[in-house]
C-alpha cells in the first residue's frame, strides 16, 4: 500500500511538472523578460498569449467581451482554481445575491459567505503611456497559471481573478507602435503626439459617471455590474519625479456617500499592502499623499459596495529608463519625496529607474492584494453584504428618492439620465398614475429613483448638489486645492430637472429597463411650412440632418421664439420631416402661415476642427459627439492651416481646449496637457506639471549638467504649432468671412490687452482664485443666435477658463451676474468673476470669433450647454434674409 501511495505522488508529481513545463512563459512568447528596457509586448501579442494560456492551462480562461472603439478585442481573462472555474455560474449567483440584501436573508448570507470566493477585478493600462501594467499583468497570469507554492494555492482556491489586461487596448497599440518607430533615435520615449483613445485620451478614466465610451460600458456591464467585485485593483503610473507607488489611504476629503466601513477596508488593505512592499526593501512608498476619494468620475466600484486599490508608480520614458537625481524628486499633496515622514517613511534616494522596477513594483502589490483577499476571505465578503445592508436601510435624515418629473423641456436628455443610471445598475421605476411626494403633484411616466436600493451611494453622488469642504493645508494655513475636478450633479449638466424627495411616499409603477423619450409627431398638414422648436439639442441634431439632404430651412429672429426652425414646404418635406420627428422624439407644427419678420437662412456648416500635435483631449470629446451626431466635419493639423485659402473650404474652424502657446508655438513635449507620465519634452522643453500638482511627477531642465536624463526630442513634424503663417491664415479666414469658434483655454489666442475682448482674469492674484471644476450659473442673452433655445439662466461647468471684459466692439453673450454663481463643487475667488462674461462675440472683417470660457460639451456631459456650441456652427453659415424669401417657396420658386 505504501509502495502505491508513493507511486501515485510521484505520477502527481511527474503529471504537475509536465503541465507546468507545457505552459508558455512570457519570456518564450515574446522573446524578451516583460519589463526589460525597450522591450514592449503590443496588444496582438498579448491577446495571443492569454489566448495560448488558455488552452495550456486548467487555470485561466479567456473571454472576448466586445470589441473596442477601433475593432480590436477587449478582453477579460479569469484566473482561479480549475474547480472555481468550472463552477463560475455558482460563484455570480452568490455574488449576485450577496450584493443585495433584499433578496437574502443574514442567514442565507452566512451560508453563502461561507461557500463564496472573493471577487479581484484588476484593470490595466487604462492610460495607454502608463505601458508598465498592460506588461506586468502577463506576468502575474503566467505565475497564477503554473506555481504551486502555498501562497498562490490559497490565492486560487479563494479568490476569483477577472482581469482586463488593457481598458484601451487601441492606445496600448498606438503606443507601443509609436514608441517601436523611434527606437533608437533622438526621438526615443517620446510621448505620441496625438490622444491615446481614440476619443478621450487620458480622459478615459473620467468616464465612470456617464459611460459614453465602449471601453467603459464593457468594463462596467460585462465585468462590474456581472461579478461585483469585492476588491478592485486599479493600476496607473505618475511622474517620473514622484514616489516610487502610491496606495491608499486616499488624501481628504472623501465622497461622504461612500460607506464609512469600505474606507476603513481601503485604508486597512492599502496600508497592509504599503507594509509588505517595504519588507522586500522596496523604498519610496507613499500613503496619504496626493490623491482624494471624491469623483466618481475616476471611481465607479466605491459606490457599487467595493473596495478600490488605486497604484500610482514612477514613470520612465514609455520602456526607456530615466535617471532621476535625488534633488529632482518632487511633492504633493501630504509628502515631499524627499524628505520622510509617517506616510512616507523611506524615500528612494534617486538613480536609475527601469520599466522592471515599475513592473517589480506593481508585482509585489498585486500578489499582496490577491494573498490579503485569500486569507481575509471571509472577511471581504461580509463586509460587502454588511454595506449592502447599510445601503438598503438608509437612515433618518438621507432623502428617501429622487423624483425626475414627466414635463421636461428635452425629454431625449432626460431618457439618457435614466439610461445612464440603468448602466450604472440602479432601480427606476416610473409612475403608472399620478402622485404625491412631498407635497408636489407628479404626471404618470414620472421617474423614480428611490435611495434604499443595493448602490444607493451613486445614485446620491450623482443626482446631488456637491459640497466640496475646505481644507487648508495646515492649521491656519492656505487652501488645499483639490485634486480633481469637484462637481458632477448631472441632473444640472444635463439641464434635466430632478426633485429630491425627503420622505417616503406611496406611488403606483412599473420597472424600467431602458427608458424611451416621448414618441416624437408632425402635428398637422400645411401648404407653407413647419415649425420646430429649437429649445433642445435634438431639434439642432434635426436641422444638420435636415440641412444634408439639401432641405432650405431658417431660423426666425423676430417674432415667434427667437431661434425656432422654420422649414418651407417643399418636394418631399412631409416624409422627411416625418422621419426626423420619428428619429429625433421632436413634435413638428405644421405652420398656420408664413412666419413674417426677419429670419437667418441656414445651410449645411463647412467645420473644421484643429488637432494640434500637443493633443488636446477636448479635440477627441468634441470628434465624439460630432460623430454621435452626424455633424461632418474635417480635421485640420498645423500644416492644413499654413496653407491658407481656409475661407474656401470652411465657413467655421473649431479651436478646442489648449494653451494659446501650444496652438500657436506647438509642442512642450507632452504626450497630452494631463498626462501624469509623460516628462516634457521637444526642442522647446521647460518645466511643466505631469499631471494635477507636482507630486504626480514633472521634470525640469535646468541643473541639466546633474546626470538627469534629458528629455526626449519630439520628432520636428510634429513641432512648431501653427506658427506666424498659421495664425495669419486664420486671420484672413476670418477678414474674408469665416467664423473661429474657440472653447476654454484656446480662446486666449484672441484675448488681448487692450484689446476688444480682454481676459479678465490676467491681472489678478492667482494665490486668490481657482475653481478647478465647478458647476457655476450664468445668465444668457437670449436672442443672440449663438444662445437659440437657451433659457436665460444656465448651468455651466468651468474649469480655471479665461472670463471676458467686453468692450462695445464686441458682445456678451452669457456673462456672470452680481451673486456667486456656484451651483455645484467647490471656488476660490468666485467673486472675482462677476460681471464678466463667458461667451463673447467679435466681429471681425467680414467674419467672426466667437470664444467660450468653458467647454460647452465638457467631456460629453454638459448637455445643457451643447446648443451654444451646435449654434455657432450654424451660425457660421447663415445669413440675414427676410421672410418674404421664403414665402417664395410655397410657390415653389
């Protein structure tokens, strides 16, 4: 019997071996160890490997969700013991039922607890510069897949990995390409001179609360919202200059939805996580420094009941080392690099600094998060049913729903509010008859969104007023100013109305799947025209469609409401117009007569839209929903603008968000504006930020004689900004008629001492002013046709943007009033914006500038402001014609 029982450990033994030798190794795939310097695995390589480890290993199991912006795979690879993975329906079920509640009783939930696995989501390389992670995660499966050592074998047989090797695995391409291209070169690390999503650059990670990108709704519908993670792994680099890696504890303040227990188990794992790096002696490991738990804009699973491990490490040049000396090490928020502290207790005495170190370094934090989620298993996961709980039983005080009435004056936006929180996993329920909430009479097909539900911490993040605190940065010290942006109340960027309702009520309704808009209808027959009102952003969406099938159309300026769209009857119009009602949710009138007055004849807008090569994330969101909305378009680089001509080929160039300095001189070196990896550089290289304050990471040049490694060259094509020849094409673009639109920052290459429209913000004491994302009031001229279909009072959201002293050779379009105008978040200095304007006007030559102060489509969120920005595009190629014009028409002349 011996003999056989040693026998058949030997055979296990002998069996154990040869499957872990039959198992591809990184180094075998790719030819190169993951982390070495200037090796980097593109994402064909890498879906081919997790592909193969699939097939080789009972441990792994690979899943296509979907497919990116640009069509290739976005993956999720689940790592766990073969018997877990062969009974994954169980484990959604318990995770499924432990997430609410109120389907499972404290009983059932222990028994559950007990059977249950804890949930790691892991997510790479959302920003595509920050390489290291989408290299280092290969190298956690491979290790997942074949080693047996005790730690690994409690790590498999208590926790469920699902990892997204890559949350943009088109940027991952871009980039890899791109660094590969200039191997070699004076070029080499270089940041790519355009946005690494295809639409949002490093702004995919700012997508958490409105789910407009496919990356994001795979990851949330397909990964988040399916298995409910207990713990979230979240995987991100910083600049060079910064700690070696942050973890959590996050810095104040933090989202006061997010439940007081799932803080302390992010600041217990965070901490225990710091810990165990520093026992591999390991050096520069901040807590506490730099980064705050408030927008859900970056953090999605906090407000879902899990806990979310964010990892900043110290870049290099993409896979190019970099020496950083002791003395450029930088500070933030809560530390200084070079100086130790409580949070910050051993700080990496500068040198050398590999990809291996950060792939080392990312290693050690997974593998401790995965062993911590082993042990604490049991832990984890009644702590995730216990916040559910609190959840479900809001206490006295908290609002018991929030109501979102049927009367709305853009039903399309409304029904994408309620969308957005159906993505986000929310109940709504809709009135089937009248009600009563807090004393206010509501229509049937009313909305409700009640609080006590499983996620009810987002369903508040989102729909409420935000009152970011003020904190100073020591005792009787300065203002704290915040990492982030500090306002996301969507039902004020949406321009949608939504009560909040303190107490309980009784209603009769109906679960909503999805909602639907208001059916759209041609209400009559005539044999002079339609009407469409212009008060929502469809009715404009329905012009430009309108204006492509060559259909003659005019918005009236005098008489009825000024901006409504008036359409002649014409050869075909009903079916056209019966389509567009169907297609935009619009009610058509069908005119009593024709209009008389004065009128703006409309046609189709020639736009051009700037990319420069210092990429402008704003130039992506603004692709975006020019794309969302079938309005064509044609991009222009520096050298589309040299050449001049511009007025024969556009009616409207559209300048989006930057420095007037990297529109007019070009680039800096930074890969993009935020980039929190990307160290200056380019011909012109000076000092300049890595992302939102210092402690990120930034490098300097002067002291260059200190063993810093310079800054990477950016290729000379990609150098110069528009230039003198650029900036007088469009100067004579807008003598010879055309129309410059320019948005937030870049509005500044217009603004001039002295000048017709001032900045009015130069002079003052920037120590005194920052709202660094603020949702702020303005009040609109409303019959200027840049404001058509605004109401007089309107939400903005602003960012630091320039404010506009108007002289009377220009015009105020929205402008601040006398009381502070914040409606949402958190100013300093906000008195200093009264009186001054917001949007202005210019006439110049025979054309005009029109500049914003903000971003009016602001990361396709800001809905209520859309129509300025769709307004002065058709602006651009409309002209003043009277009525009696169009009264021709019914004859058919």
């Amino acid at each position: 019997m011996k003999r056989v029982t040693a026998l058949l450990v030997f055979l296990v033994g002998i069996g154990a071996a040869t499957a872990q030798q039959a198992i591809t190794s990184p180094e075998s795939a790719f030819g190169f160890k993951l982390g070495a310097d200037r090796k980097l695995a593109d994402w064909n390589q890498l879906t081919a490997y997790y592909k193969k480890l699939s097939t080789e290993s009972h441990r792994i199991r690979y899943e296509e969700l979907g497919k990116s912006t640009e069509g290739r795979p976005f993956i999720a690879v689940t790592i766990s013991a073969p018997e877990n993975l062969a009974h994954l329906d169980h484990y959604l079920d318990i995770q499924r039922r432990l997430s609410d509640p109120r389907i499972t009783t404290p009983e059932e939930a222990k028994t559950l607890i007990a059977e249950g696995k804890t949930i790691i989501a892991v997510t790479a390389n959302i920003h595509s510069t920050e390489i290291a992670s989408s290299q280092s995660v290969a190298q956690f499966a491979y290790e997942l897949a074949t080693e047996n050592t005790p730690r690994i074998q409690s790590i498999l047989h208590n926790v469920i990995i699902v990892l997204v090797p890559s949350q943009n695995p088109d940027g991952e391409q871009l980039v890899v390409d791109w660094y590969k291209k200039y191997l070699g070169t004076p070029y080499e690390g270089a940041q790519p001179p355009v946005i690494w999503h295809h639409y949002t650059g490093h702004d995919d990670n700012r997508d958490w609360e409105t789910f407009t990108q496919v990356e994001t709704r795979l990851t949330v519908e397909k990964v988040l919202n399916r298995w409910h993670p207990e713990i979230l792994y979240d995987m991100h680099q910083q600049g060079e200059n910064a700690a070696r890696i942050y973890l959590p504890p996050f810095v104040d303040p933090f989202d006061p939805n997010i439940d007081p227990l799932l803080i302390s188990s992010i600041n217990s794992l965070g901490s225990n996580t710091a810990l165990e790096i520093a026992q591999t002696g390991k050096t520069g490991v901040l807590s506490y420094g730099v980064y705050d738990f408030w927008s859900p804009l970056r953090d999605y699973i906090s407000l879902h009941n899990g806990l979310r491990i964010l990892t900043e490490s110290a870049s290099v040049n993409i896979a190019t080392p970099v020496n950083t000396p002791f003395e450029r090490l930088g500070r933030g928020i809560g530390y200084d690099a070079k100086v130790a502290a409580w949070n910050f207790p051993n700080p990496w005495k500068g040198g050398w600094w590999h990809l291996s170190d950060i792939v080392d370094y990312q290693h050690d934090a997974f593998f401790s998060i995965a062993y911590n989620a082993a042990v604490f298993r049991e832990r984890y996961l009644t702590n995730f049913y216990t916040i559910g709980q609190h959840a479900v039983n809001r206490t006295s005080g908290q609002p018991y729903a929030w109501v979102i009435p049927a009367e709305q004056a853009d039903p399309v936006v409304t029904a994408r509010l309620v969308n957005t929180l159906r993505i986000a996993d929310i109940e709504v329920q809709r009135a089937t008859a009248p009600f009563t909430a807090n004393g206010q009479q509501f229509a049937a097909g009313s909305y409700i969104v009640p609080l006590g539900q499983p996620f009810g911490a987002f369903v508040k993040t989102v729909l409420e007023i935000q009152h970011y605190p003020n904190i100073a940065e020591y005792p009787g010290g300065p203002l704290q100013r915040p990492y982030d942006v500090t306002a996301q109340t969507l039902p004020l960027l949406f321009g949608v109305n939504a009560v909040e309702v303190k107490d309980k009520f009784d209603a009769s309704s109906e679960p909503v799947t999805t909602a639907k808009p208001t059916a759209g209808r041609v209400e009559g027959q005539s044999p002079t025209g339609y009407l469409i009102a212009d008060n929502t952003n469809s009715s404009l969406y329905a012009l430009f469609a309108l204006l492509a099938q060559d259909v003659k159309a005019y918005r009236l300026t005098s008489g009825a409401a000024p901006g409504t769209i008036y359409i002649p009857t014409q050869p075909g119009i009903e079916a056209k117009l019966s389509k567009l009602a169907a297609d935009f949710s619009l009610v058509i009138k069908a005119a009593p007569a024709v209009p008389t007055g004065s009128a703006l004849a409309v046609h189709l807008p020639r736009v051009g839209l700037y990319q420069s090569w210092v990429p402008s994330m704003d130039e992506g969101w603004t692709r975006f929903i020019f794309d969302q909305n079938h309005i064509p378009y044609t991009r222009l680089v520096d050298a589309d603008i040299r050449k001049g001509g511009l007025d024969q080929r556009f009616d409207v160039i559209v300048l989006p968000d930057n420095s007037a300095r990297a529109i007019t001189s070009g680039s800096r070196g930074f890969g993009e504006g935020e980039s929190p990896a990307a160290p200056p550089t380019g011909n012109n290289a000076q000092a300049g930020a890595g992302g939102r304050g210092e402690g990120r990471g930034r490098r300097s040049v002067a002291n260059a004689n200190d063993g810093a490694t310079p800054p990477p060259q950016t290729p000379p094509e990609f150098t110069g900004g528009l230039g003198p020849d650029g900036v007088s094409a469009l100067e004579a673009f807008t003598n010879n008629g055309g129309t410059i639109v320019a948005l937030n920052h870049a509005s500044e290459v217009y603004t001039k001492k002295g000048g017709a429209i001032e900045n009015g913000l130069d002079s003052i004491d920037r120590h005194k002013f920052y709202i660094p994302g603020s949702i702020l009031q303005v009040s609109v001229e409303t019959n200027n046709p840049i404001a058509f279909g605004s109401t007089p009072s309107v939400p903005i959201f602003y960012e630091n943007g320039p404010v506009f002293h108007v002289s009377s050779d220009a015009q105020s379009i929205a402008s601040f009033g006398t009381e502070t105008p914040l409606l949402s978040g958190w100013v300093q200095g906000g008195e200093l914006l009264k009186g001054n304007s917001i949007i202005a006007q210019q006439n110049v030559g025979k054309g005009h500038i029109i500049l914003f102060g903000f971003r009016p489509q602001y990361r396709a969120i800001s809905e209520v402001t859309y129509k300025f920005l769709f307004n002065a595009l058709l602006y651009s190629s409309s002209k003043d014609v009277s009525l009696a014009e169009a009264a021709d028409l019914k004859e058919g002349n």
